[in-house]
C-alpha cells in the first residue's frame, strides 16, 4: 500500500502509478498502457461512496499510469480516501483494475 497525502485542492504533484501483470506464475512485468486504453480514477471514502470520480489527464505509460490532478480535483473533505484506478481497452471494451498488495490511499488534510 501506498499513502499519497495532499492539501485539499491541491493540484501537484502528480501522481504515478506503477502497474505490473502477473505472465506466469512469480513472474510479473511492467503492464504497458501507453495507448489503446482510457482510465477512470475513483476516491471512495470510508462508507464506500465514491466522492471523486476522474476520467481525464489520466495518461497511460509503458510502466502504468500517472494522473495530473486539475483544479477542483482534489478540493475535498478532509479525510483518508481508497485509490481505485480502471484501465478500459479501446478495441475491446474490456476493464484492468489496478490492484496493489494493498489498496492506495489518499490522504487530505
């Protein structure tokens, strides 16, 4: 697990996700993104309601992801919120989600 902390309405840094894909058993590689995918970026507090939800400035890499926060982006309550992240592939439709050992936090203060 990784905790990100922001002020509320903070817009950088940016934030860059590493993402790796299990080929075979034990063997895991970077997961190339660069192109065919779009991304839709989730917070979920505590109660599982989603309190943001972002499908732009998500930009996919040869290694993951990174997201360039814009105004208003993070401009939240207070608070410790899950990080849920979903690559979709253009040409077929089909959803990746990221899923770290442990979920990713957001922590605004």
């Amino acid at each position: 697990m990784s905790t990100f902390t922001y002020e509320a309405g903070a817009e950088l840094p940016g934030l860059t996700l590493p993402w790796k894909e299990e080929l075979t058993a034990n063997t895991w590689t970077d997961l190339d993104l660069s192109s065919g995918y779009t991304f839709t970026l989730r917070l979920v507090n505590a109660a599982g309601t989603d309190v943001v939800t972002k499908t732009t400035n998500i930009t996919g890499t040869t290694t993951g992801a990174t997201v360039a926060w814009a105004a208003d982006d993070l401009a939240i309550a207070t608070g410790i919120y899950i990080l849920r992240l979903r690559a979709r592939e253009t040409a077929t439709t089909k959803d990746r989600d990221y899923k770290p050992s442990s979920p990713d936090q957001i922590v605004i203060v």
